[in-house]
C-alpha cells in the first residue's frame, strides 16, 4: 500500500490522496474529499488550528464548512462566531451577526442575551465582555446585573 503522508507544503485538491492515523494509530487513505466528509472537524482542526494541511478553498475549504455545520453543529457554532448568519428584527433578509453587534450592541444584546439567542451566535468571553460594556455604557438600565459583574471581574 503506498503512502500518502501530510505535505504540508502541498494544497490539497478533493481527488488527492491522504493518509492520516485512525483512532488506533494504523494509517488509513482517503482522498481528501472522503476525510471532509468522514472526518470534517479532525479535518478542519488540521487546516485551521494546527495549519498542517493546505486546501483548495472552493473545493475543499467550503464544501467542509457546510458538512461541519450538519455533522457538528456546536462546533461549528463556536468557529462561526459573529460571522453567524441571522435573521435580526429590522432587517428584511438574513445579515451576519457581526452588523448588528458592531451597529447596535444594545438591540444585539436584547435579541441575543435577552431573546434567548444564545444558542445561535457564539460569543467568546472577549466578545461577550466588549458587548457587555457598550451595553452598560450606552443603556445601563438594560444589561442584567450577572453582565456587569462579568465586566467587573474579566
């Protein structure tokens, strides 16, 4: 059986062959398309995280963003972040979840801590503290006291 180890100089295309290491540590090929689907959040790790695996970005990159989102929706979640795409009150179509965060932190706030969004858009405690003190410094009537204490203490 012929190898197809990690180049991590190579770009990797869908069709390519790679070996990678099962759970049990015996190797295992695939092309890469197979991994993305087989494996989309080992794969993604790889290239995102780690930065040992290089791939094409419409045939690859983009296919296993739309199978993280079905295979690991909390994953998927988590890296989304702000670039979440939302239906948010005022606007007639879906936008990302960065506009509003950045246009109208109070009217994000609402929809996200207060609507129960939570689960939606993801927010690092960064984020959640950068919210939090807009919040508090344009509408301080608005943000939940846990909030405050969360600025107070970060």
């Amino acid at each position: 059986m012929e190898d197809y180890s990690l180049d991590s100089e190579k770009v990797y295309f869908s069709e390519d062959l790679l070996t990678l290491p099962r759970e049990d540590g015996t190797p295992e090929t695939l092309r890469v398309g197979e991994w993305v689907s087989r494996e989309p959040v080992r794969i993604h790790k790889m290239i995102v995280r780690e930065k040992v695996l290089k791939v094409d970005q419409l045939e690859v990159f983009t296919p296993l963003v739309s199978k993280l989102r079905r295979a690991d929706y909390e994953y998927y979640r988590r890296i989304t972040g702000l670039n979440m795409t939302i239906d948010f009150p005022g606007y007639s179509a879906s936008i990302l979840a960065r506009i509003p965060f950045d246009t109208d932190p109070v009217g994000f706030y609402k929809w996200w801590r207060k609507g129960k969004h939570e689960h939606i858009v993801y927010l690092g405690p960064a984020y959640q503290y950068k919210l939090f003190q807009k919040v508090a410094a344009m509408e301080p009537k608005v943000i939940l006291k846990k909030d405050l204490d969360f600025v107070k203490n970060f």
